[in-house]
C-alpha cells in the first residue's frame, strides 16, 4: 500500500513535467528529516501516517530546522478528522 501510494505520486509528479532525477522518497520520518538536513528541497510532500514519525511530526522538526519550501500533507485516510489535523 505505501510503496503503491508513492509510486503513484511519483508517476503524477514525472506527467506534470518533474524529471525522475529530482524526485527523492523516503518512507519514513525520520528518513524525512535526515534528507532534508542534507539536500536542499523545493517542495516537500508528508504522508500524515509515515512509520516512526507523522508527516505532521517531521514537518514541525524540519521547520525548527530552517525548512522554509512549501510542503504538502497527504494521506489516504479518507476520515475528515484526520484531514483536519494534517
């Protein structure tokens, strides 16, 4: 399920025109947050439910990190609560 969802925006991301060579995924929060501190990034996309870390967890560590690019929040649960909380 989570490599299906992440090939499927990396697929929607290679049609809007994003060469594969500036795409770069990682599956985790953690992994997020070390890639960040690492490489420079115009846009970030965060899972809400990624394992060891949420997408709402890293995000705040990489804004406490001097992240200012935009990021997106994402999530396949479809309950509007938790849409509200990302």
């Amino acid at each position: 399920d989570q490599v299906l969802n992440t090939k499927l925006l990396q697929r929607t991301l290679v049609r809007l025109g994003i060469p594969t060579t500036s795409i770069t995924c990682v599956h985790n929060g953690n992994d997020v947050v070390q890639k960040v501190e690492s490489q420079e990034f115009d846009i970030i996309f965060l899972d809400h439910e990624m394992p060891d870390m949420n997408g709402s967890e890293a995000l705040q560590i990489i804004r406490s990190k001097g992240y200012t690019g935009q990021a997106i929040g994402l999530t396949g649960n479809s309950r509007s609560s938790s849409k509200q909380k990302f």
